[in-house]
C-alpha cells in the first residue's frame, strides 16, 4: 500500500494533531499494526473480512483504518450520529464479524453485537507487534461506504486499494499537496469526502491534518489565526455557517483572519453545489476564490476546478488527470458541446461494485465500462456546469445526499399521516432544505412528527419544513409529482 510506504518515508513528521498531542506517522505505523494483530489474533488474514467501525476521528481512526487494511480487512466506517437501526442495517447488510468502537460507543452497539455474536472491541485494545502480517493485493476491496440511491434501501460502494490510491493520486497531483501542508479536518468520516480528499491524501502527501472534537465556527477561525493550516476543504454548509460567524466580529477580528487566510494555500468547496453567493462572500473574507469540484462515492473526485488558472463561479471545472467524462443523452450517445447530457465516468478511480448487488451494479454500468452517474452537466468552453439529478428523488443537504424515499417510508409508517411527498427547495447555507408535503389527518403536529422521525432517522435526513394539504398534486397515474411539490414550498 502506496499510503503505507509513504508514512514510513516520513515516519519522523508529525501525521496528526488533536488539541495538544501529536502524532508522528511512525506512531501511526507502530499503532496500525498493533491493532492490526488485535484484529487478527491466530489467523494469519482476515480474507476480506468486514470490519465495521464507529470511532472518534483523529488518530484512533486512522490507526484502526490502516490496521484494518494491513491485516487484510475491509474497513466499514459507520456514522457516529445514526440511530441504532441505522448502523443495525449497515452491520447486517455487509455480515461485518468484528465491531470496533471507541470506548464512549460501546454502550450503543454492546447488546446488538452480544445478540449477534459479533466480536465487539474498543480501540484501547491491542495486540502483539512481532505478529506478520499479510500481503496485501492492489485489487483486494478496502472500503465500504452507503450511499443513498433511488430506493430507500442505501448500498455498499466497494472500493479497492487501487480504487482508493488512484483518487489520492488524482488530487495529490492537480491540487499540489506535499508534505509541507496542514490540513484541518471537519467533515464527517463515513463519506468518501473526509476519508479521501482530506485524510487519504495527507497522509499520502506526508503532511499533517489536524482534527477538532465537533464543528465550531469559533473553534474553527482560531485555529486558522495560529497560522499553521494552509489547506482547507469543507462543504458548502460550512462556509455558510462561518460566514455568518464572521459577520458576527468586530472589525478588527475580521481584518486579523483575512490577513490569515489569506496565507492560506488551498480553499476547496464540494459535496453540494456551492451557491455563487456564497462563493462570492468567502472571497471577500478571505482572499480565496473557493476551488469547486465533482465526484461522489462511487467515483471519488472525477472532475475540478483547475489549481492554477481560472476557478469558474457555478462551474465544477475540468476532468482530473487519468479519469475520463463523457456527457451522453438517454441512448448514451455523445451529445454536442453546449447541450445537457449525463455526466459518464471511466477510470482506475471508479469502484468495483455495489456490495452483493451485481445486477444493480450492472445496470450503473454501459455496456463498455463507462459509470452512469445520473448527474446531468452542460460542458462550456471545456468546463462542466452540473444542472441537476437525472432523478429528483435524490437531496443534496448539508453535503449529504439523501433519499426522499427513505423518508417518505418512514413518515408514511405514522397514524396522523395519510400520504406524503418529501423534496429538496434551493437554500444558501444547507444547499437544498428536506421538506415535506403531508396528507395528514386530525389531530397533525408538526413538531411532534419532528421529534418521532429524529428518533428513527439522523436529524439531517428529517424534514425542515411540512406543509399540510387536502390532497399531493398527482399525474395522471396517481404518482406524486415531485416538482409540483417542491414549488409548493418556494
């Protein structure tokens, strides 16, 4: 592994930073394969087992991540805010035999992994360094990640070892990382953003990513004011929500961390569609014009705005080095410049198949390789601009994509509610806001159907706003018309 030979070449650096400790990368290596001797105990591969793993981001993360590689596991990162049937799902649908957890966790997952027979484990625990370990293949799966689809039901995104190294490498190379670079990471890490784009290629880099216990506008700018970060990557949520702390400062506040940000080497914005507005705020705060830039689970980053040259407001930019696009129409023939056509992907980038799914992986795929990624874009002077979702029933919130089916389900499994239709409108600070249109019945309350859906859902999956109706406006077979439903709202 590319990342592995890479921290032994920088094993006297510093690899991460929580608060006051440190880290170097030879700490990570050391600690990677002691846990990885705890994942195997006497067996001398885990043969692709699947590991799941619901730990604190920082050094803990990375160290059971890499173990996980090392002893020849695919690692199965769960999120540290989903409700119990949440993470339930994921355990089962990939049959994950072990469950690590930092120590604060074991509570939620104890009685499900004593049922179960799953060997649960904390990451204080270790095991001996002399124990070999395995040799590990470029085509052996490494990581699986849900997403959310046009079903209710998320699937596992297999990527493999080569998978994952050709992302890295794609944006070491365009976005110029080395090993002098600090990073801060703020995003969560169960999505490919966090766990690729921020550690993955830092650690490939042999830079330093710092981490920060939970999001803090104010944690966040005095962090910046010490000078040492120089690489930044966020979503769009994010910057709106500093933003918005920023106007909060006095003004010589805000001329201090201008001067610092300025010095900053890399801003990067993704995961949602950055509003020009908010693009156009960050610049005058900071000095940067945000580097926009395309890619989703399945593919990693496909396409982004250049490092050097022209950062296009409203455009996501130009195809990576080694990753092919194509923009195609319904019969996935090339369509001319300057019409809108789906967004088509090839390359070592691209993943290998959706968990125990083949026919579903089969139908994402053309019949000549080429990942449908049901995006639509217009290609512009050699730069995509992406106009939407071939498939309204997909929100991108808060730099998560969600299932407006997945929620209907569940609001539809409530007495007061008859029938409903769940959207995402336009919104500066989430990208889109979930919203819902109820068929309710007597008796409906809104902030009462608020608090039973947060229990079986994460908070971001749960509706900002319901509007109550005698009837959902339908098409002529009965099916709910989504866009109708949306102008409902704006």
């Amino acid at each position: 592994m590319k990342i592995i030979s890479s921290a032994k070449y920088h094993a006297k650096k510093i690899a991460i930073v929580e608060g006051l400790k440190k880290w170097s990368y030879q700490d990570l290596l050391d600690g990677s394969v002691h846990f990885a001797a705890c994942l195997l105990e006497t067996k001398e591969h885990l043969q692709g087992a699947r590991i799941a793993f619901m730990v604190d981001p920082g050094f803990d993360y990375v160290k059971v991540e890499w173990a996980i590689w090392r002893a020849g596991g695919i690692a199965v990162p769960l999120c540290l805010t989903h409700p119990l049937p949440s993470l339930q799902y994921v355990l089962e649908d990939t049959a994950a035999s072990i469950i690590v957890v930092s120590p604060q966790y074991q509570s939620i997952l104890k009685g499900y992994a004593s049922d179960n027979n799953k060997r649960l484990i904390t990451t204080e625990e270790t095991g001996t360094a002399n124990q070999p370990l395995p040799v590990i293949e470029h085509s052996d799966p490494a990581l699986i990640l849900y997403t959310s689809g046009t079903t209710n039901k998320p699937k596992g995104v297999v990527l493999t070892h080569a998978n994952l190294e050709a992302q890295m490498e794609n944006l070491v190379d365009a976005w110029k990382w080395s090993a002098d670079d600090h990073t801060l990471c703020v995003l969560p890490l169960h999505h490919v953003h966090g766990i690729v784009n921020v550690i993955g290629c830092s650690m490939l880099a042999g830079a330093t990513c710092e981490f920060i216990p939970n999001f803090s506008a104010e944690k966040i700018f005095t962090l910046f004011l010490e000078n040492r970060i120089n690489v930044f990557m966020a979503v769009p949520t994010i910057y709106y929500k500093l933003i918005t702390y920023w106007e909060t400062l006095a003004a010589t506040e805000q001329e201090s961390l201008y001067a610092s940000l300025k010095k900053f080497r890399l801003m990067v914005c993704g995961s949602a569609a950055l509003p020009v507005s908010t693009m156009e705020k960050w610049e005058r705060i900071s000095g940067h014009t945000l580097l926009e830039r395309y890619g989703m689970t399945e593919i990693g980053m496909a396409i982004s705005n250049p490092y050097d040259g022209e950062r296009r407001a409203g455009y996501v930019g130009i195809p990576l080095p080694n990753v092919e696009v194509r923009l195609v129409d319904e019969q996935y023939q090339d369509i001319p410049a300057g019409e809108q056509g789906e967004i088509l992907v090839k390359g070592e980038n691209v993943f290998k198949e959706y968990w125990r799914k083949p026919e579903e992986t089969k139908k994402e795929f053309t019949t000549d390789g080429w990942f449908k990624t049901g995006d639509v874009a217009i290609k512009e002077n050699d730069y995509y601009r992406i106009v939407g979702r071939s498939s309204v029933d997909i929100i991108k919130s808060g730099g998560y994509k969600i299932s407006a089916l997945e929620i209907e389900e569940v609001l539809r499994n409530h007495e007061w509610i008859k029938d409903c239709a769940v959207a995402g409108i336009p919104d500066d600070e989430w990208g889109e806001l979930v919203v819902a249109a109820v068929e309710a019945t007597d008796g409906f309350d809104a902030s009462i159907i608020n608090q039973w859906i947060r229990e079986r859902m994460p908070a971001y999956k749960t509706p900002k706003r319901y509007l109550v109706l005698e009837a959902l406006p339908r098409n002529a077979m009965g099916k709910v018309v989504k866009n109708d439903v949306k102008k409902l709202f704006i």
